[in-house]
C-alpha cells in the first residue's frame, strides 16, 4: 500500500484529523524527497480525508516535483510568514482541523507554539513517531538493495584504511585518506563521523578520531558507515600494526567469536534479547563481561537510531527484512578496545550482512 495512504489510515483509526510531518527522514521515507532545510520549514501535511500536500522553502520546491510527488507543492519565499501560509492552506481544504498528530520526537517546542498560534481551535496530543518507527521496522527488497550498496562502499572505506594505517600516521590522517578516497569516488555523505583509534584510545567506545598517532603493536578499531540514497552503513573492524600485546590478542579473538556466534544464530521468532545474550554469554565466560558496556546492536535503515534495539528487555521477534548492527566490543580502560561490526538484515532463516569485509584479524603493515 502506498505509505501516505497508511498514513491516512492510520489518521482515521486514530480519530486524527490530519499528520503535520517535519522530520525530513520522515518525510523522504514517504515522498523520497530529502532535504535538511535547517531553520527553514518543509513539512508535509496528510489529511484523513483531502488531498495531502508539501510545504516548502521556494527553493527546494522544483525538486521535490522532480522526486515525481503527485499532489501539491506550495512554496514560500524567505520574507513569507511560513506558519500563516501552511494555515492558510489547512483552512482552505475546509476539513475538520480539530486533531493534529505531530512527530514528537523531531518538533522542537518553538514550532509547536507557532503552530499553535496559526491553528488556534487545534490540539496536537497525538504522537506519529511510534507508528513512523513501525513503518520503517521491516525493510522492503528496495530498501535492502540501496542498504546492501551503503555496506559495498563501507568495505571500499575499510580497504582504503587498512592501506593508510602505518605506525606514526595520525588517526585523523588515516580517517581523512579513506574519506578523501570515497569522495574520490562519488560517495559525498558518511553516516556519522569516522572513528579511527589506536591502541588504548579504542577503550573509549564513544570517543573521537584525534590526533593521535598509531604506534607499533598496537590494535587500530575502525568504525564507519556511508550514506547511499537516503540509506546509510555502519561497520566496525579492528586491525594489527605489528605484533600487539597478548592482552589485546586474547580481547580480539574473545569478540570476534562473540560476533560470528551472534551472527549465525540468526532466525526470524527469536527475539532482540536473546541475541543479544548469546553475544554476551561468549564474553562473559571469557572473563570479559564486564567490559562490555553497551548493547549487543541497534536497528538501521534510514539512521542508525531505528527499531529493533538488540538489548536485555527487549521482547521484539526478529523477523525477515529488520535491518540491526551486531557489534559486541570490549573495551579495557588504559590497555586496549576491540568491536567489530557488521549491519545484517533478517531472511526466512537466517541473516546476511551489508558488509563483507574479512573478520580475520588482519596484519595491516
Ligand atoms: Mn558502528
Ligand atoms: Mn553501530
């Protein structure tokens, strides 16, 4: 069924008069248009029962026709007063404007209150986002196809890395060499900074790529992801340069076995949690439990802050076409960080990875 005809549904069953829609996920998920328009307002507007129509900033108008969106396009110019515009075109159609449902999660209170001041008899209690996020959960073959090109150029990104990454070059020399060659490429969009960290740095799993540079017998943990047709990647490997520590050898094969055993345990009916102790029962009786301090994955399509989350307490059957990362690490503070990650999508009975890039680990140098 077409997304903005569930949509409408969904107003319906609802009681909902109409979906004010501005996060430009959202919106490039319904109409395949995207734009981050900044301060500017584009939203998309659904009615339960009249023709849904785009707001937009002048400037973006004729591409959004060129996407192929069938209903229409309004534009306005930097001087316009947006607000009043998109009532003036809500009060125009003569629907019932009692029942707004807005996306809570992306609506920042000053537009709300705007809202509120050009649509005085409307209230906007209900929240769109859970059924946006229910939406996105199952991957169509389409969305798998643009996922799996996402996960090719993040192998070429690997590749391109493994090569920079030497004893005294910098982290960000090495994350700036494999971004250099993607652009090269055509691949203009990452899916989030690039994280390159050597050594005792990798023990910070949320910590930056610096200046840092690579030292002899150390492990180097590459996590990175590029962004093809709205659709990103993201992976994890960690490599050698020179002979590491048995400390780190001992952490790397401990992880890489927590993953592969995650990754063929796979199947539709199991749920989130239980894949996620299978991951974490491999560290734990290594000895390692302890560090390893976040979720086994989380789901990924459009972003990477998408259903199904792959944690303890989380009940969801994995089914055919949900789209998650298994990415278990262990990060000892001071001597070393190990994750490696590959983005999988569910099938009939198992799963298969957007990336193929060797687990193995590798002797870069
Ligand atoms: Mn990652
Ligand atoms: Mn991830």
């Amino acid at each position: 069924m077409d997304k903005i005809q569930q949509i409408q549904d969904w107003l319906v069953k609802n009681k909902q008069d109409m979906a004010l829609i501005s996060d430009p996920k959202t919106i490039q998920y319904l109409t395949s248009f995207y734009s981050d328009p900044i301060e500017r307002v584009l939203m998309l507007v659904v009615f339960k029962d009249s023709e849904p129509f785009i707001f937009a900033p002048a400037l973006e108008v004729q591409a959004i026709k060129e996407t192929g969106f069938s209903h229409p396009v309004y534009g306005y110019l930097d001087h316009e007063n947006p607000w009043k515009m998109i009532a003036d075109q809500i009060h125009s159609r003569q629907v019932s404007e009692n029942a707004v449902a807005i996306e809570k999660t992306s609506l920042v209170v000053d537009r709300i209150e705007k809202l509120q001041s050009v649509l005085p008899d409307s209230h906007f209690d209900l929240n769109l986002t859970p059924f946006i996020e229910q939406m996105r959960l199952i991957k169509s073959n389409d969305e798998i196809e643009k996922l799996k090109i996402a996960g090719k150029w993040a192998d070429f990104a690997f590749k391109q890395g493994f090569e920079a990454a030497r004893q005294g070059v910098a982290e960000s020399a090495v994350a700036a060499k494999l971004e250099f060659d993607l652009k090269n490429e055509g691949i203009m969009e990452m899916s989030f900074d690039t994280l390159v960290q050597a050594g005792a740095h990798a023990a910070e799993p949320h910590g930056a790529t610096s200046t840092r540079k690579i030292e002899n017998n150390q492990l180097v943990l590459f996590d990175l992801g590029t962004v093809w047709d709205g659709y990103i990647s993201d992976a994890s490997r960690t490599v050698a340069i020179g002979k590491p520590d048995d400390k780190s050898m001992d952490i790397y094969k401990v992880c890489l076995e927590a993953q592969l055993t995650a990754q063929s345990a796979v199947k539709p009916g199991m749920t989130a949690e239980e894949l996620d102790k299978i991951a974490r029962d491999v560290i734990d009786k290594a000895g390692y439990g302890e560090y390893f301090i976040h979720r086994l994955g989380h789901g990924m399509g459009m972003s990477e802050h998408e259903f199904p989350s792959i944690m303890e307490g989380n009940k969801m059957e994995l089914q055919p076409g949900m789209c998650f990362s298994i990415e278990p690490g262990i990060y000892i503070p001071e001597v070393a960080g190990v994750r490696i990650e590959d983005c999988v999508y569910v099938t009939e009975n198992g799963c298969e990875p957007f990336t193929h890039t060797t687990k193995e680990l590798q002797y870069v140098d």
